[in-house]
C-alpha cells in the first residue's frame, strides 16, 4: 500500500523561513527553458520557483525573448542566449551559461520546458554540473538518446504518462499497477527521484535494488489539465527543493521531500483555483498564482 500525501506531512516537511533570512538563505535557481515558439514554458516555471519561496531566479533564454519577458517578470535575472534560426537555444550558448553558473554560485537547475529539440539540451544534461530537475523536453532529449541516468548530482525527473513511456521504450501505462511499476523502474535505472504525473502523482525513490520509497498525492484533479501547468510543477519543486536544500543539503532525501511537497502545493494550488474558476476555466498562470494561498492553507 502506498502511503498518501497528507496535509500534516507536507507541513512538517515545508522549509522554514528564519526571522533574520536573506534572500540567499533560499537558494538560487538556474531555469534552462523557453524558445521562441513556447515562449511561457520558462515564464511559468520562473515565476512558480519564485512563488513557491526560491531566493533567486535566473533564467538562461532565447535572446530574443529576452526584452520582452524581463518587463513581464522583473523579479527574475534573465541571462540571453545564443538561439538557432528557429528560436531554440544553441548549443554555442553552453560556455557562457557555465561561466554565468561558476559566477552565481547557484544550487541547481530546472531545464526541458519549452525548450523543443533545443541543440544545448544535450550538453547541458551531460555537462551541467549542477543538481537538477529534468522536465519535459529534457526528458524527451534523454529518451531520443537512449540515456537516461546522469551519473552526477542528484536529479528529479517529472515525467508524465506519455513521456515515461517514451523513457521507459514501452507502453502508456493504463491502470495503477502499471503506474507504480514504472515510476519504481525509472527510479531504480536512474538512481534519482521520479514522478509519474496524473490522477494521483506518484513520488519514488529506490532506496536498493528491490525497496523504494513512495508517495502518492491527494490534491489536484481537472483543472490541472491544461497546457503549462507542468512547468508550473517544475518550478514550484525547484523552488522548494533550493530551500531544502541549502538548510539540509542537496541530497535524494531532500529532494524526495521537495517534490512531495511540489505535487501536494501544486494540486492543492489548481484545486483552490478551481473553487473560483471551475475546472475548465483554470489556466497555469491561475495555478501559478494560487500557489501562496496553498502553500497559506497548508501551514495554517
């Protein structure tokens, strides 16, 4: 039986947030992701890592994205990039964006949204040496590539139905053995934490060969499928796994906890948008924007 996500330890797990914290108390964010033609994925993902209590967000994108996205959130530190002639980031951009890295001294990345068959994508999965959460077109690079451990720092992979079938070289999984059997396969493989996304995100970690630690989560339903919230999703567990990490260390265990406490604030933020807006009505940036009041019910 797994153990469900309740209320109680999603608010022990929470970071604290001392009276005399600066911003650097809260760790620092690097987001790879956005191009031209998916312009919000790195918008929504660099705006939740903020809402969700990240001390600093920086996010690496296409050039010519860059004037207008620096106006619209003007509390994250945008770093331009070289693009390919289709608006995607170039693989030529690695060495400024590890230069950027050595200088900012920051505690992890969040990459893959938006960032279509983005020629960087590549090396910066195999290079980055940086604790990382692996999302969307990330996860797709890795497929495409037959690879799927990153044999460094800790990483979260957040793989929904589709693109765990595509990791995993088999089919979508349709019932809930399915479900927990591939969750439990991708994070034995990869040694990292994984979710598999959907009705009853499932949280996994493989603690040895045949012995794993899972959560599944109580918050969240329709109003969650709507393009985008995703990258909502990975922002708020990037967010939430820089605080843990820098009070506790950047390790699988706080990693684990940071994604069951994504998953929860998350599902708990489309629910609480839902209220207002029915569960058709709910778009990311509504999640995107609910996720203080969430994270105010559950620490109430």
């Amino acid at each position: 039986m797994i153990k469900k996500i309740t209320c109680e330890e999603v608010r022990s797990l929470w970071p604290v947030r001392p009276q005399d914290a600066n911003k650097g108390s809260f760790g620092r964010v690097l987001v790879v992701a956005g191009s031209r033609t998916m312009c919000g994925a790195g918008f929504l993902c660099a705006k939740s890592a903020l809402l969700s209590g990240a001390g600093l967000v920086f996010w690496a994108l296409p050039k010519s994205m860059q004037p207008s996205f620096a106006a619209a959130l003007p509390e994250v530190i945008t770093l331009p990039l070289a693009e390919t002639d289709s608006g995607e980031l170039a693989v030529e951009a690695f060495d400024e964006l590890q230069s950027f890295c050595s200088k900012r001294k920051l505690s992890l990345a969040v990459t893959g949204s938006g960032m279509g068959t983005s020629p960087l994508l590549s090396r910066l999965l195999a290079e980055l040496d940086l604790p990382l959460v692996a999302d969307a077109d990330a996860l797709n690079c890795l497929a495409a590539q037959n690879r799927l451990s990153l044999h460094r720092q800790p990483v979260i992979y957040t793989p929904h139905a589709g693109e765990m079938a595509r990791l995993l070289k088999t089919d979508i999984a349709r019932d809930e053995k399915s479900r927990e059997q591939q969750v439990q396969t991708l994070s034995r493989q990869t040694g990292g934490v994984c979710l598999l996304k959907g009705a009853g995100t499932l949280v996994c970690r493989s603690l040895s060969n045949e012995s794993f630690e899972m959560r599944q989560n109580t918050t969240g339903g329709p109003a969650l499928a709507k393009a985008g919230t995703g990258d909502v999703l990975a922002g708020v567990i990037a967010g939430l796994w820089a605080q843990l990490g820098r009070a506790d260390g950047f390790d699988l265990q706080s990693a684990f906890s940071a994604a069951v406490c994504g998953v929860y604030v998350h599902g708990l933020a489309g629910d609480l948008a839902a209220r207002k807006l029915t569960d058709g009505g709910v778009l990311a940036t509504d999640v995107a924007e609910h996720l203080p009041y969430a994270a105010k019910e559950i620490l109430n």
